[in-house]
C-alpha cells in the first residue's frame, strides 16, 4: 500500500491537475481514481498513453519497481 500511494503522490498529483489529465487523456476521473487506487488495471496502450503523458517510466507506473524517471535512449 505505501508504494501505490508513493506512485499516486508522484502521479498526477506532481504533474497536473486530475480533471486536466482525464480531459487531455479521454479518460473519465472516477476511471483514473480507480486506476490509482488499485481498483482496476487499465489495458496495455491506455497505460503506456498514461505514463507517456505523465513522462514516467512505463515500468514504474505498472509494478511500481525500479524509477519513476523514463529512461535515456
């Protein structure tokens, strides 16, 4: 539990406002919410838009391992 809440307080709460990333994201706020909190897992390309917005290692937001920052080509 205090890794998923070390991503969500590294997440969208250090990059922008909730509602801004759902708009520019297409994905509704109680859908975020519950990607957030572990209620759900959303699929392969929505994660990969999710970090590549939030520009967070794929990897990271997934399993929460390794670092959040995306890794140099």
């Amino acid at each position: 539990m205090a890794e998923e809440e070390n991503r969500t307080l590294r997440g969208y709460t250090r990059r922008g406002d909730l509602a801004r990333w759902c708009r520019e994201l297409g994905i509704r706020e109680n859908t975020m919410y519950q990607y957030e909190t572990g209620r759900c897992v959303p699929r392969a390309d929505r994660a990969a838009a999710i970090a590549s917005f939030a520009k967070v290692d794929l990897r990271w937001l997934i399993t929460g391992e390794g670092s959040y920052d995306v890794p140099s080509p």
